[in-house]
C-alpha cells in the first residue's frame, strides 16, 4: 500500500467525523427550537432582562 491510500483515507474520515459533528449540533438545535419555542423569552423574563 502506499502513502496515498493513507492520505486519501485520512480525507475521507476527517470528512465523515465533521459530517458527523455538524449532525449532531444541528439536531440539538433544531429539536430545542421544536419542543421549546419560547425558551429564550422564558429565561429572559425569569432574569429580569425584558
């Protein structure tokens, strides 16, 4: 095997590991906008700041 089969594999899985990564921040997100819609007005008032 030479070096470049390393290389090119190497791309591929830091590929797929960030592919991963965004998956997982971009769910959190969108199923905390889903259940809780008006958790930041919450917190917001709960703190005084509106």
């Amino acid at each position: 095997m030479s070096i470049g089969f390393f290389i090119i594999g190497g791309i591929i899985f830091s590929v797929y590991i960030f592919f991963t990564i965004y998956n997982i921040y971009y769910s959190g997100k969108k199923q905390k906008e889903e259940n809780y819609p008006n958790l930041d007005e919450s917190v917001k008032n709960k703190n005084g700041l509106l």
